[in-house]
C-alpha cells in the first residue's frame, strides 16, 4: 500500500460516514476516484441506499474515470438489485485499478464483484483501509454475519452511576455539549430504542433536534402489552417519523396501526430475538437508550457491541436512581468486561466510548 493509497483510502472513509443512519439496509459505502494523482470523483451512498457510492463518483467524473484508480470502502456489489452492478459500472468506466478495503460478506457479493472486476482486466488491491471501514461498517457487516444490528448502549449518568434523584429528578444530569453529542448520536444510528417503562415515564421525542433538517431514526419501543399513552408525543408523531413497536402476544395494535406505527410481535421480548427480529427488518445499527430494565437485559444478553458513557461531575448517593437494573452479577468473571476505546471531555463531562471484544458477547453476540 502506497502513501497515495492509504491518503485516498482515508478520504473515501471520511465520505463513507456521511451515510451512517440514513442509508439502511445498504452499507454506508465511500468512494473517490483519482486521475493523474487528483481527484475527479466522490460520493457516498446516498439517502434510502440509492445511489450507490460509486455510482455517485462516476457520474461526477465522466470520461475522467477512463484509466483512473477507484478508491471504495466495500467491495462494488455483484448483483442486480433495484440499481445494476456497480462491479459492472466500474468495468464500463474504464477504471484501471480499484482499491477495495473490505470484502463484502453478503452472499450475493462476496468476492463475485472482486472477480468480475479481474476477469474485465481490472487490477484489484484489498485490505488499504480495512480496520477504519470495518469499525465504520461494524452495524452493516453484523447484520450480514450475525443476522442482527449492531447495538450501542448510551448511558449518562453521575460518577456513582445514578441517573436521577430518589425524586426523580434529572434534567438535567449532564450538559448542554454532551446532550447535543448524543442527538449526534441518534444521527449515526438507524434507530433509537427505549423500553416501554420510559416512554411512559418520560414521553421522549427520540428524534434529533439542533442539528438541521435531517433524516429521522426509526424509533423503536419494547412493550409486550402495548400499555403505551395514546396522547402521547410518540403517538401524535407517528405517522411523521417513523415509530415501530416490539410486543408480545395478543397485544392490541390496531390503534398504533392506524397512527402510522408498525408492529412487530416477537413470542418473547428478550434481546435475541427482538434484535433479529429489527435485523430482519433491515436496521444495521441501533442506539439503546434505556432505561435500566432494558439496559441491563442487553447487557446480560451479551449483545451490546458498543458502550458510550456520559459521566457528570457530581455525585447523587446511594438513594439516588440507579443506571442499570439488576444484572445478576455474583461474581466479576460473571461481568462481560468492556475495553476502552476512546474518552473526550465534554465542557466539564465526560464521553467514554467502550466496545466489547467478540470472545465477550454471548450466543446473541
């Protein structure tokens, strides 16, 4: 891999990201195509899924792409979907060479689109990139090979992990710079999902406010008997942004239905099946953000690749409301241990973004 490579494969990277929450199912792909060392196209995947990436930076480049290098984070797709082949795009451009970070495991790629582009003549490079485009594309690649989206689990809460007063007090626990990072947050994830005990309790929007017109995520409750308020904020908004409900058997939907929600029945609401049930549905990354019932079944689940933690400086005491509900700890081996990835201050709070290794995760990892 040359300097070259790895500068336009980090570009493509960058671009890759401006389609995470808002092109599921499909990969949020980057590409870059460079001519004489400049570069003459870029895109992303765009909104929906469609256009692909590399559709988009052909189209930008035209008759430049002829004898040029393209740069994509995930193997060009082999298949006719609801758009043709970008393998065969590729070929039809002329492009000389294409740098690939990662493989596509979905079956109806791969290696076909690596092949098709060899077998045109094309001289294929895999593997510049790949650690950044896989942590990128953690959501898309387990759904794929896990058949469930990748979870992250946010929490905020006090130094001695509390998230409310023995009142019930909590707004606000944390700052205005850590609230905004976590509608970035939402941003980023396909969906956003609560438990039915916090809709109720404190009848949240889950959508991303203050950072512009943009995409909504999908917002996901879990409720088994559907006890949900009708007047409600997530009911009122139903039919603009979408709301789907997880429930149990024999719950009545045909109100949420005629709102505009959708609904799933899942034979019981614990994590594995209720994940594979949102992976089914095409989600590739979703954001739990509580509350501790919930919370803690996904972490005894082992399902929660991804732990962010919003720390404030200030301490509420033993009465004051846990984070997490019982998680049947009675030994630390019994712990799944999280490694820590990165930690940024937030104007006196703290971010601290945790991942758990995949020799951790339980059967539902």
């Amino acid at each position: 891999m040359t300097n070259a490579d790895a500068r336009h494969m980090a570009h493509a990277v960058t671009l890759g990201r401006r389609g995470l929450g808002r092109c599921w199912p499909n990969p949020a792909v980057g590409c870059v195509i460079v001519a004489d060392g400049r570069v003459v196209g870029r895109g992303f995947t765009q909104p929906g899924g469609r256009p692909h990436a590399e559709t988009v930076a052909l189209a930008q480049a035209g008759v430049r792409a002829r004898g040029a290098t393209a740069y994509v984070t995930l193997e060009p797709c082999a298949h006719h979907g609801q758009t043709p082949p970008c393998a065969d795009a590729l070929i039809a451009a002329g492009v000389a060479r294409v740098v690939c970070a990662l493989g596509d495991p979905d079956p109806r790629v791969a290696g076909r689109g690596l092949a098709r582009m060899q077998a045109a003549g094309i001289e294929v490079t895999v593997g510049p990139g790949a650690a950044q485009a896989a942590w990128d594309q953690a959501g898309f690649l387990s759904r794929i090979n896990r058949m469930r989206p990748m979870v992250t689990l946010k929490l905020a809460n006090s130094v001695d992990g509390r998230i409310a007063t023995a009142s019930g007090e909590s707004r606000w626990i944390t700052g205005p710079v850590a609230r905004r990072a976590v509608h970035g947050l939402r941003l980023s994830h396909d969906a956003v999902m609560v438990g039915g005990g916090t809709a109720r309790a404190d009848d949240p929007m889950l959508d991303v406010r203050g950072l512009g017109d943009v995409a909504q995520p999908v917002r996901v409750v879990l409720s088994a008997g559907l006890n949900l308020p009708l007047d409600g904020r997530l009911a009122r908004t139903a039919g603009q942004v979408p709301l789907w409900l997880v429930h149990g058997p024999g719950a009545v939907t045909a109100p949420w239905q005629a709102l505009g929600a959708r609904c799933f029945e899942v034979p019981m609401l614990n994590p594995v099946p209720v994940l594979a049930a949102l992976g089914a549905a095409g989600l590739t990354r979703v954001l739990c953000e509580g509350g501790g019932a919930l919370a803690a079944s996904l972490l005894r689940a082992g399902v929660v690749d991804r732990l962010i933690v919003f720390t404030a400086g200030l301490a509420l005491g033993a009465e004051g409301r846990s984070c997490l509900a019982d998680l049947g700890v009675k030994r630390l081996g019994e712990a799944a241990r999280f490694k820590l990835h990165r930690v940024t201050e937030m104007d006196g709070d703290v971010r601290a973004e945790w991942i758990l290794p995949p020799e951790m995760g339980a059967a539902g990892h």
